[in-house]
C-alpha cells in the first residue's frame, strides 16, 4: 500500500483514538455517587500567588465511598484550599480540623443523576463529533491523493469501518457510565 495513504489511515486512527481518550478523562470526572480524588481534580489553588493544581499541594484522599480528605503538605495553605474547592463550584462544602480537610459527598439525588446522564450524553455525542470530523478529513486527503478509484473507494470503506468501530466503543462507554450514574 501507498505510504501516504498510510500515513492518512494512521493519522486518522489516532484523532480518533485521541477522542476516546478524552472523553474516558470526561467520563472520569462526571461523578457517580461514590468520592474519588479525580472529583477535585479540577481544583486550583492560590499558592503564593500563583494558581496550582490541588494535587500539587496536598494529599487527596479517600477514607470511604462517601468522603473526601484533603492533607496539605503546609498547614496554612488549608484556607487557599478550602477557597478553591468553594470555587471550582463542585457542589461540596469543605469542613476544615486544623489539619486536614474533610468533604463529605452528599448522595445524588434523582434530579442530580438525569443531570449528570445528560452531561454524559453530551460529551459522549461532542466524541463523536471529533471521530466523525477525523474521518471526514481521511476522506477528503484521500481523494486528494493520487490513487485509481476503485483504491480510494476501498480506503474510504477501511475508514468508515474505523469510525464505525471508534462510534461503537463510545457508545458502549456512554452506557456503561449512564447505568454507572442512575444506579442508586
């Protein structure tokens, strides 16, 4: 086969497995009723004036399903931090001990759950949009490339076949987390 055209079908496998990626991160961060430190790792925090990740500044934890405890490495970043939980607006209420800081995960309500289902679902489609834009792209260097038809018709068939494959591993992603996310 033409270098060039496997360079196209490489290159578009790897935008497409670049979208799964993305949204199994995506995924990771949309919460599912039980306390994980990925839940703050959104969270930034004034540390001597310039904004660090939490991860960077102290321990998260998780001492059950329900809770969240965060160690800071310096005692007195625990106000910064408490701030930039309270911040990053995760809907948790930081409880600050003097030496660490406890979150406690309030239970999903069913409200919360569709809500979360639908945010799945949007990330889910906007993967989907990414493996599509990348097939379209494959498509359109193949025509440009100087092959007989008939071998640009088959290369578009090994593309589709490939994007049809990326679309069915999302879905099965997507269904996997919304059973995750109803499941009380």
């Amino acid at each position: 086969m033409n270098e060039e055209i496997e360079f196209i079908l490489d290159s578009a496998k790897e935008q497409m497995q670049a979208s799964l990626e993305h949204l199994t991160k995506e995924f990771r961060n949309i919460r599912a009723g039980k306390a994980t430190p990925t839940m703050l790792g959104g969270v930034m925090v004034d540390y001597y004036g310039s904004q660090t990740a939490l991860s960077q500044v102290a321990n998260v934890n998780t001492p059950d399903a329900r809770t969240l405890s965060v160690q800071p490495w310096e005692k007195q970043m625990i106000p910064e931090i408490e701030k930039g939980i309270l911040l990053a607006n995760l809907g948790f209420n930081p409880m600050n001990n003097g030496e660490s800081i406890i979150i406690n995960v309030p239970v999903l309500t069913e409200e919360r759950r569709r809500e979360l289902s639908k945010i799945a679902k949007a990330a889910a489609e906007y993967a989907k949009v990414g493996i599509r834009n990348a097939r379209k792209e494959a498509n359109n260097e193949i025509k440009k490339s100087e092959i007989s038809d008939d071998e640009k018709k088959l290369n578009e068939a090994k593309i589709q076949t490939m994007t049809d494959t990326f679309i069915k591993n999302i879905d099965e992603l997507y269904t996997v987390k919304d059973a995750e996310i109803m499941k009380v």
